[in-house]
C-alpha cells in the first residue's frame, strides 16, 4: 500500500490525503520539537535582565552593551548601540563604542554623547571602570556570575571629565588609531 501511494500517479484522493499527512507530520514536528512560550520567555530572562530593562526612563541617554540593545529597541527603551554594526560604522559611533567599551577615552565619549546612564555585564571594562569613578553609582544589580548586570547612574553634580576621574585613561595613554572622529 507505501508503494502505491508513493509511486502510483496522484488521482483525487491520493493528494489531498498526502496533503493531510504531509501537513499533520509538520504540525507534530512543531508541537514535538518548539519550545513553549513559558520556556522561550524563561530562556529570555536568563540572557536579558528585565528588571533593569523595565526599570530604563525614555529621558535617559543609556550606553549599553551591544547585546541587550536589540532587547532595548524591540521593549521601546532609548538604546546608544546594537549589533547592527553596519549602521554605526559610518559616523564614528562603532569606533567610540568599542575605544570606550575597552577602557579607553571613556569619560571623553561618554561626555561627548551626553551619556547619563549605562547598562552593561558586571564583568566587563567599563563597569569597572564606572565603578570606581567618582560621578558614577551604581543603581541596580542582576543576575549573578557571567551573567550579572549592572545599571550605573552619572551623578549631576560631579565632574567625570577624563583629567579629573581617571588620569591613567586619558588620550595620551591610548594609540591615536582608537581616538574616536570628531
């Protein structure tokens, strides 16, 4: 009975019936192999920290790691950078993002795009680096090991020029091939 369905020619009831399990086939692999919604939003939470994502105010000016900023578009939160490098890359944004995201000249960016806020993994440069600055404090942690997060806050009221916060990090200390364009 295979064989003949599968090697006689097809007649009016043979297609709509191969059509039937063809489509009942594709309907188990979904239901058998697809995560639950349930799974996919506990999978998100593991990698995203949504507290923090929740807790960003359109009025910021939010540096963040590359990563979460497609998160931060898609929940309607002000983003500086995501992984869509091509778009960044022709006016000097890319550039400034990784010099900053590596320790270098990072109060000089962060000043020059008016950044008063920064979501980023705990364990990254520029967390320690905002950590230990005068300026800078921190708001609210999640997470925990490689996948902590940390949101900092600028203090209005202090200077968090690159002379007066970190003078090891000044420009003169970096190659002039990361400076980021004027």
């Amino acid at each position: 009975d295979i064989a003949r369905v599968f090697l006689s020619p097809p007649d009016n009831k043979t297609i709509p019936a191969m059509n039937a399990l063809i489509a009942a086939a594709a309907v188990f692999v979904m239901v058998i192999l697809f995560p639950s919604e349930s799974i996919l939003r506990k999978g998100i939470d593991t990698w995203f920290p949504p507290k923090l994502l929740a807790s960003i105010q359109p009025s910021w000016r939010t540096w963040n790691w590359d990563d979460l900023g497609g998160m931060m578009t898609f929940m309607g939160k002000p983003d500086f950078y995501d992984s869509r490098v091509d778009i960044f890359e022709h006016n000097g944004i890319l550039q400034d993002y990784l010099t900053a995201m590596y320790g270098r000249d990072v109060f000089t960016i962060l000043d020059k795009y008016r950044i008063d806020h920064a979501l980023l993994m705990d364990n990254m440069p520029l967390s320690y680096i905002l950590s230990h600055t005068a300026g800078w404090h921190v708001v609210a942690r999640e997470g925990t090991g490689d996948s902590a997060f940390v949101l900092f806050a600028k203090d209005n009221s202090t200077n968090t020029s690159i002379s007066a916060a970190h003078p090891i990090l000044s420009s003169s200390h970096s190659d002039s091939a990361a400076q980021p364009k004027n």
